[in-house]
C-alpha cells in the first residue's frame, strides 16, 4: 500500500525514463570495474560513460549497468520498467550483500556482489533444519532526491533478537544498517519514483554450512537484497477481507512465533491457499491455548478500533513484534487515541468500528469484512475507515519525508 491514493497531486523530482542501453556482448563481464565499494556509481553522464552487462543464471545478459566515476555530481538514472504497475513480485536487480562468518565468530567484514544465485551445500543447516532468519524494510524516493530509510536499526535489532533464538550469530546494529545502506545505494536506480512503490529490503540470515545431525550450522550467511514494489495486497488501499482460522495456528507459546524465522512462514501457506481459494485476502489466526484471542494475520499484525480506542493483541511470544505496530502506537498516541496493548478476544470483532492490519510489506491495511465461524461482519461501509487513514496518512507522510520527523525514525541516505 502506497502512496499513490493519499498523495495524488505531489509530483515526484525524478528523471524521466530512459532506453535500456543494450550489451554488446557478453566479453563485456570482463570489463567491469571491481566491486562496489561503499560509494555510489550509478550515474547518467554526458561524459566517461561505460557500459556493462552482467548475466544471470540462465547465461543471458539481463541487465545494463552505466559505470562512471563516484565523484560525479550526477542524477542516477531510473531503470527502464513499468513503474505504474509494481505489485509484490520479486524483481532482480543489480546487487546483493554478502557477509559470512564460522560458528562461534562475529561477522566483520562484508562486501556488495553482483545479484545472482546463491551456492549452498545440499547439507547446509538452512535446507535441512530451517536455521534462519528474515527481516523487511523499505527505501522512499524523496521528493528532493534523498532516500530515506524507516528506522532500520529496529529491524536490526529483531534480527539480533531472532538470531539469538535460532542460535546463529548475528551483524551488530551498525553493520546491519551500514550494510543495508551500501546495498540500497548500490541499487538506487530501482527505487520507484514518489507515489510510485519503495524499494524492499529483504535481509536474510542463514546457517549456510553443512551440518548432517540436527545442530546449529557452522557457517553464517547474512544477506541482503532488494526489490521495487507496489502494493501487497492487490486491493492496494482498498479494504481487504480476512477470515479467522480456527483449526490450524501460526504459533504456539514457547514456539518461534515471536521472531521472523523462515518456518514461521511455510506453516501459513496451507490455510492462507485455502482462503485465498475462497476469495478471502489472507487469514486471521487465533491463540492456540484458548483458540479465543486474536494474534495476527499471516504477515501482518491487526488492530481494532472502537469509538476512541485502538487495541491490539500484546506480543507474548506467538506474535511478531511488527516495527510498523509500534510506530502506529506511537503514532496513535501522539494523535490523541488511547491504545491497548493487551488480550483481544475475536468477539470484540463484532461490535469494532474499524480493523486494521499493519506492517512494512503493506504499510496499513483496511479491513473490509471477518468472516468467523461462517459469520461475516463487515466495516467501513463508506470506504476506509477515519482512523486508519488518519494514521495511514501520518505514517506515510513521514516515511517519505513529506511531515517534520519528530520521532527521529528516518535515516536519509544522501
Ligand atoms: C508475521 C508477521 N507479523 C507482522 C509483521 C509486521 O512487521 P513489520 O511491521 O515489522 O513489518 C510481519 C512482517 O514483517 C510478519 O511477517
């Protein structure tokens, strides 16, 4: 969910599009200048331009890489692809981070690489027993050039805690943000336009060595990579519709539920298909002790409104703490809601006013209707509810710079 609906009429300061420049052959790879490192060289230039290509697995050449000296006080160019129709599909683009480092070590020192496939022994603890982690944040377009980061240390922060859980080591808060940073700037050309989408960071954290009995691994992989995108539900800001899951549960307490470890992830698929295959947008889950509280929806905490109160469930293990929850409560506060941190039972759906879901991948999301127990109760009958747009509206207009940042939440990259 992004901007497009709230901030129509802002004109983003950005380049226009241009060609790609084709690759005249594949001998090119050999020509390009060592890896990036650390300072930005994407640049359009009217002078020392370089062409380069690169492949991908395949063999085919799929990108065009415009290298020019880091000094150059330039405008990068915009990649040459559909802006207006970004939805939530992974997009290659032109770097990766890569940082390893043994079991019992501390990361030190990585570097950018060309994007592309990974190798991994058929043994590595990732594929075999699920040792990892992921985390997801975004990169805005300014409207005056900068790019801007969300509080990316938070998400540094829970992949520490995570790793903690999962027994793998762990980047430091500097590392991790540094590293993000190198690879978005690396990658600037994929930032969409104002209104147009964000970048997504998708860091990862792997056991990537090769382990046979179940044990931690004894080598670590953190990754980052990025892609453009647009809205995640394809109901952008329209309201999505839920239905409550009673049989099956996302977490369970002393589980993993509360870290962003990839098994987390291919337990929903079953339910989140089969309600999809009932044109519900994604599923809601309940408690798995009295089946009778909400948690949360698959990659999304809720919140749920009534007269001039917000509730959402506390985090106790079974729920990730979202970044985007916290800085709605925050956010909420500040704008005079009072809000609950506590046991949300199902039945309060009922009478709510409003629902809401939140989070990096689809920002705030209305709620249309919950259907549980075949029972649907609907919401916002005259389209999204006041309290999620006001909030949607403050936290956006921060995430992309357009109010002061009195929270000191933003990282700008330039
Ligand atoms: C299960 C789950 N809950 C909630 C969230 C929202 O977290 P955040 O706001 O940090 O993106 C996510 C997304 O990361 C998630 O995967």
């Amino acid at each position: 969910m992004e901007s497009g609906a709230i901030f129509t009429g802002l004109r983003p300061n950005i380049i226009p599009h241009h060609h790609h420049q084709l690759c005249p052959s594949r001998s090119t790879i050999k020509l390009l200048p060592p890896l990036y490192s650390g300072k930005r060289h994407f640049y359009k230039l009217s002078k020392q331009l370089h062409f380069a290509c690169f492949s991908d697995n395949s063999g085919k050449n799929v990108d065009t890489l415009q290298v020019a000296s880091p000094s150059s006080n330039v405008v990068p160019e915009l990649a040459d692809i559909d802006w207006d129709n970004l939805g939530f599909e992974f997009m290659s683009t032109d770097y990766m981070y890569m940082m390893k480092c043994s079991q019992g070590e501390n990361f030190s020192k990585g570097e950018l690489q060309r994007f592309g496939n990974i190798q991994l022994s058929p043994s590595a603890g990732i594929l075999n027993y699920g040792q990892g982690l992921f985390e997801g944040l975004k990169a805005y377009r300014k409207y005056d050039g900068n790019i801007l980061l969300f509080r990316p240390e938070e998400n540094a922060l829970r992949l520490r805690m995570g790793a903690e859980r999962m027994c793998m080591p762990s980047p430091t808060v500097e590392q991790f943000v540094e590293a993000v940073k190198e690879t978005v700037l690396a990658n600037e050309r994929w930032i969409p336009p104002l209104g147009k989408g964000s970048l997504y960071i998708r860091p990862l954290l792997m056991g990537s060595g090769a382990v046979l009995g179940l044990a931690p691994a004894p080598e670590y992989t953190f990754l980052i990579y990025v892609s453009p995108v647009g809205n995640y539900f394809k109901e952008g800001l329209a309201p999505i519709h839920l239905i409550v899951e009673t049989e099956m549960h996302r977490a369970t307490p002393g589980g993993t539920g509360g870290v962003k470890t990839i098994g987390n992830y291919a337990g929903v698929l079953k339910a989140q298909s089969a309600a999809k295959a009932k044109g519900f947008s994604d599923v809601l889950y309940l408690d798995s002790v009295h089946k009778r509280y909400l948690e949360e929806v698959s990659s999304c905490n809720v919140f749920v409104v009534k007269d001039n109160v917000i509730a959402t469930p506390s985090i106790k293990g079974t729920i990730l703490p979202g970044i985007t929850r916290k800085s709605i409560i925050d956010v909420a506060v500040s704008q005079g809601y009072q809000v609950e941190e506590r046991f949300v039972a199902v039945d309060e759906l009922l009478d709510a006013d409003e629902v809401f879901c939140t989070g990096t991948a689809v920002v705030i999301s209305p709620v249309g209707s919950i259907t549980y127990l075949g029972k649907r109760v609907s919401y916002g009958r005259d389209g999204v509810g006041l309290v999620s747009q006001q909030i949607y509206s403050a936290l956006t207009s921060l995430q992309m710079g357009l109010t002061e940042d009195n929270m000191d939440w933003i990282v700008a990259l330039k």
